[in-house]
C-alpha cells in the first residue's frame, strides 16, 4: 500500500491574481516583470502538498519496484498506477463529475514532476494521464465521458494515444490506417498498423487515428473527390479485429510497453468516433501541446534526481587522496547540472503558470475555449520540449561521467538514466520537429500581425542604423544580466529580420536558418525566464539569494553565446560582400558584453549543492 496521503479533493490551486495575461511569444518583444511569472517559489500550500504526496509515493513505492518494472512484470506497473490513481495523482486533469479532482495546470506539472524518478514509469504514466486520456476529456461526448472517464479516474483502465505509424511518424498525418463507416452508419470497419504505441501491450482504452472519407461538403459541386482525412476513435483492448504486437526492445526506459496495434477488420460502434470526422488532426495537435509542457516537467524531476545522484557519489568518491567533489572540473559539472535544472524549473513552471492565468477566467466546461488559450502558447510549449529534453540530456551525461567507470555498469543509477533520457528528444515531436514549429508559428504570428514582430524587427534595424544603442538604466544585482537580455532580443531580432528580408515566404525551405532562429528565441525564453526568477526570489528577500544569483548570471553569459553564435550562422547564410560585414558590425555593437568569470561563478554554486548534498537553492 502506498504510505502517502490522498490529494484532498477540494484543493484549490489559484495562482497569484497579479500575474498578467501574456499572448504567446510575446516574450520576444515586451519585457515580463518578476510579477507576472509563476515559479516553484510560487507554489501555494496546496500545490507544495501535492508535490510532496507525488514525491513520497514515487519515492517509497515506485524506486523500490524498479527492478520489477525494468524486468516488464507490467502486473507490477499497473499495481501502482493503481496506488497512484487512489491517492488522486492519474486524475488531476479530469473533471469533477467524472471522478476527477480537476485541478489547474501547475498542480498537473507538479505531478509530473515529481513522479519522474523511475524513467520507464514516468512514460507509462504520462502517456496514460496526457495524450492518453485528455482527447477524451476534450473531445468525448457526454455518454463517452461517463462511460469511460470515472473506470480512468478510479484507476480501473489504462489509456493509449496511437497515431505514429511504421511509414508516419513527424508526418502523422499521413497515416495510412484507414476507417470505414458501415452503409448503415452504425459501425466503423479500421484497418492498418500503429507503430511504438506507449502501454500498447497493457492498455485498455486506446485513441486510435486513422483516416476516414469526409462526408462531401454541401457547397462543393457534386461529384467530386471524396477526401480521407485522419480521424480520432475509441477502441476498447478485447475488440474483435484489434491486438497489439510483441514488446520493443528499446534503449530506454526499457521497463514501459511499447508495441505496434494491428487492426484488422477492426469494427466498433459509430458512437466511438472521437470529436468530428476529418478533425483527428486538431486533436493530435492539441494534446500534444499539453504533452511538450508536461514532459517539460517530467525532465526537470529526471535531471534533479540524477543530478543528486551525482552529487552523493562525488562526495563519497575518492581520488588522489581527495573526494571528488572538490575538483574543480567536477564542481564545473555539477554546477552546470545545477543551473540546467534551476533554469529549467524557471522555463517550464513561467510557462505553466502562463497557461493557468490564461485558463483562469474560461468556464472548465468549455473545452473548445481552453484548447485555445493552450494553444496561444504552443510556442512555449515547443520550447519547452527542446529545451528541457536537452538540458536533461546534459545533466545525465555529466552525472554518467562523474560516476565514470560505475557510471557505465549497469549496477549504478547513471547508466539507465542516461539510456532513460534519450527519449525525450524523440517523442511527442522530434526536437527538430519543434524547432520547426516554434520559428514557423513565430513567422506566421508576424506575418499575420497577431504579434507585432515586425515593427520590433524594423526598430531594431532603425536604432543600429541611427548611432549609439540606447541601454536602460538599471539597478540591483542582475542589472547586468538584464541589459544582456535586452541586447539578446535584439540580436534575435536583427537576425531574424535579415533572414526574413532575404528568404522571405521560402524561409521554411531553409531549414539550418529556422533552426538557428528557434534556438536564439529558445535562449531567449530561458534567459528571461532565469532572470525574472532569480530577481523575484532576490526581491522576496526571504532565503539566501547568492546562489540563485551566481545561477541566473551564468545562465544568461552561456544563453547570450548560443545567441551570437546563432546569430553568426544566420546573417552568414543570408547575407555576402559588404552586406555581411555591415551585418556583422552591427551583431558585434549589438552583442557586446563584458567577460564575466564563469569559473568563480560554477564554483560558488557547485560548492552550495554540494554542502546541502544534493540540489538546492
Ligand atoms: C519509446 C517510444 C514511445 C512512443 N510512444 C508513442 C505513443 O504513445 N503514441 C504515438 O503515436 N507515437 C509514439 N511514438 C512515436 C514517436 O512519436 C515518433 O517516433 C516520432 O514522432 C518520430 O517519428 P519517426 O520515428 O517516424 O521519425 P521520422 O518522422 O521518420 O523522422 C526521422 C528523422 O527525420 C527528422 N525529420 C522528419 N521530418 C522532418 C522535417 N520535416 N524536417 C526536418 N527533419 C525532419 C526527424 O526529426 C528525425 O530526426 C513513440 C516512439 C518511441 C520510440
């Protein structure tokens, strides 16, 4: 039995009233003041209460049941998604009515913070509470809902999201997996083949894509091409026609199930199609948002328990006479995990605690209305995704590499983490993927003038052609650091406007371009975010400051280098001759900061986690 308490149903987990509402990206062309973002610092009782509960049950039930987990005993796996759903924890984002404690989205985040300490769980059960089960909280009908939604929230059914196919994975929409709808209009026939389904071999509830002829539009002349477009529906396991293949073996998280789906002449009732005919797109896009965010999160739990892994073993492990932790080229590991995780917590929770102010005023019945406000940030969510999947990336490297030789033996923790870890980078859209999007949706918002990026571009180019770059005065111990931010907008900006000028509507075909613009912007967002939350708990004055200091000020020195460099790469493939070296004058006027001794800086920060034994501010 779990040892943890049971989330109190009636949690309540309002964030500050002050915080404002922000359009997605504006972050590139306003300034956010530490009011208006919501970090851990943040947290109100109820939200630290749940954080707590999720971190005890995965620590006292879930680690302990690693090896069982690993070794596929998914009897062992559904036992504590079981637990779990008992103590509230797999019904955060289901209604009320339905048996859920339909909280907001921080307590969500925290959740899936917080139960990522044992990778191949973690995946089991976010496919199961995110992509598996919100299509139907959205898009379920009354009867779907209350046929299936209390079985999810009581734990009785586990859920699957099945739209990758063997030959469409980024291009899901391709998928070749087809629906048939009876003459009768009672029955789907579906055939075809899911690929790496997560639960696939222990689900009970799958949402299924496939593609299905669109009634004909009443306006077109009759006659014409029938169109098929992807389609979403509920398959039960057990139904005639619909099996799952063998288990994967993967590199990671080896202990979650992931398997092909056959369907074959696969019949289900018509009342188990999933929103509208042809509208299956719309619902594999909008869930994924909330997948990115999430798994945002769940990246931010792995990398701060193998940072603390890490910390531990350097302690306790001698060489030359000495521990290891107090080499200097260890502390630098340890402080870059470090402030990886502490700009992490900043870059996912800011954008959480956005989608929260955004949802604070929507009815929660209004489903349509709250995929909308999501999707205002689908580049938040985009950057969170690459963002956190790489920066988990890094601190299970360095963790591998401080355990060295244990670090590759699989008796030690940092061998499967690091194996854990690689996934990320791979579902719920490739980092490419993404860096596509978040430049792409950025363009088209600019383009259609929803967000004013092009008069911010064009008073960018007005001010370096017209002398000296103004600098806002400032005052306090980041002030630095924030002139730096201001520089690193701007130099975003020019560069994106270079590349705007010269590729025009064709830039998506650059795609080397998009992807160094989307990492300026990443950059951008992290910095920001870095600095609004060590400036708030600095301004809070209630805990030691130094160390949250020394984090944000390196923070932004390595985000302000990835920028040039971006930056660099950006205005040297769009631009030759003189044109590039005017450009190039005015990146080096526009970039130009002062060196800051990075090395003092990692010590004084490794040197705190390391007297506290493992990460903390
Ligand atoms: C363990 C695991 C669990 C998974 N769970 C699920 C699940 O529960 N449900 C589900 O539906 N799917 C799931 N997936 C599938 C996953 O979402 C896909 O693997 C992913 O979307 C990538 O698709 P792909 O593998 O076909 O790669 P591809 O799309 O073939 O891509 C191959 C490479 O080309 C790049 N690429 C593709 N298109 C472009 C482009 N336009 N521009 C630039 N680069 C491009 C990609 O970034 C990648 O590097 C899972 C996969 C794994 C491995």
């Amino acid at each position: 039995m779990a040892t943890s308490t049971t989330l109190p149903p009636e949690v309540t987990t309002l964030n500050p009233k002050s915080a404002k509402i922000t359009p997605g990206g504006a972050f590139l062309i306003t300034d956010a003041a530490p009011v208006d973002c919501i970090f851990p610092e943040d947290f109100t009782e109820e939200q630290r209460q749940i954080a707590e509960t999720t971190a005890n049950f995965a620590t006292n039930e879930i680690v302990p049941a690693s090896d069982a987990i690993e070794a596929k005993d998914f009897a062992v796996t559904r036992r504590l998604l079981k637990e779990a759903a008992d103590l509230g924890l797999t019904s955060v984002d289901i209604p009320e009515e339905y048996g859920g404690l339909e909280l907001d989205k921080m307590s969500s985040a925290i959740v899936a913070e917080n139960i990522s300490r044992q990778g191949s769980f973690s995946v089991a059960f976010s496919a199961h509470t995110g992509i598996g089960t919100l299509p139907l909280v959205w898009y379920g009908t009354p009867e779907q809902k209350a046929k299936y939604l209390p079985r999810i929230a009581s734990g009785e059914l586990l859920c699957a999201y099945a739209l990758s196919e063997a030959t469409s994975g980024s291009d899901a929409v391709n998928a070749r997996a087809r629906a048939v709808l009876s003459e009768d209009g009672t029955t789907y026939t579906l055939n075809g083949e899911k690929m790496w389904i997560t639960n696939g071999g222990i689900a009970d509830l799958y949402t299924v894509f496939a593609r299905c002829a669109v009634p004909a539009d009443p306006n077109e002349a009759p006659g014409g091409e029938i169109k098929e477009k992807l389609t979403a529906f509920l398959i039960e396991r057990g139904t005639p026609g619909f099996t799952n293949g063998k288990e994967e073996h993967k590199l990671g998280i080896s202990g979650s199930s992931t398997t092909p789906l056959i369907l074959n002449d696969c019949v289900i009732p018509a009342t188990n199609l999933l929103g509208e005919v042809g509208k299956g797109h719309h619902i594999a896009f909008n869930i994924l948002n909330v997948g990115r965010y999430k798994l945002g999160n769940a990246a931010i739990g792995g990398a701060h328990r193998s940072l603390d892994t890490a910390i531990r073993y350097a302690i306790d492990r001698k060489a030359f006479g000495k521990s290891i932790s107090e080499f200097g080229l260890i502390q630098e590991k340890i402080a870059n995990s470090a402030v990886g995780i502490f700009a992490g917590e900043a870059v996912c929770y800011r954008t959480v605690g956005l989608i929260d102010k955004a949802l604070a005023g929507v009815d929660k019945n209004d489903t349509k209305e709250i995929q909308k406000h999501i999707e205002t940030y689908a580049v938040e969510c985009s950057i969170v995704k690459v963002w956190a999947s790489e920066m988990l990336d890094m601190v299970v490297d360095e963790t591998l590499q401080i355990f060295a030789g244990y670090g590759f033996v699989e008796d030690y923790p940092a061998a499967r983490a690091y194996r854990d870890a690689r996934i990320n980078r791979i579902f719920e859209g490739t980092n490419e993927i993404n860096r596509l999007i978040i430049t792409g949706w950025l363009m088209k918002s600019a383009m259609s003038g929803k967000l004013a990026l092009m008069p911010a571009i064009k008073s960018v180019l007005d001010e370096v052609m017209s002398g000296p770059i103004e600098k806002e005065e400032r005052e306090g111990p980041l002030a630095e650091e924030f002139d730096l931010l201001a520089s690193a907008k701007k130099t975003a900006l020019f560069a994106a406007g270079v590349a705007t000028q010269k590729y025009m509507q064709k830039i998506a075909d650059e795609q080397e371009v998009m992807g160094a613009i989307a990492d300026m912007i990443i950059e951008v967002y992290a910095m920001e975010s870095t600095l609004l939350r060590a400036q708030k708990i600095a301004d809070a004055k209630k805990q030691p400051t130094e160390t949250a200091i020394a984090m944000a000020r390196l923070y932004a020195a390595k985000a302000m280098d990835i920028i040039e460099l971006s930056a660099r790469k950006v205005i040297a493939a769009a631009s030759e001759g003189d044109m590039l070296k005017t450009q190039t004058a005015i990146l080096r006027r526009l970039a130009k900061h002062d060196p800051i001794d990075t090395i003092a800086l990692r010590r004084q920060v490794a040197k705190h986690v390391i007297a506290a034994g493992r990460y903390t501010l």
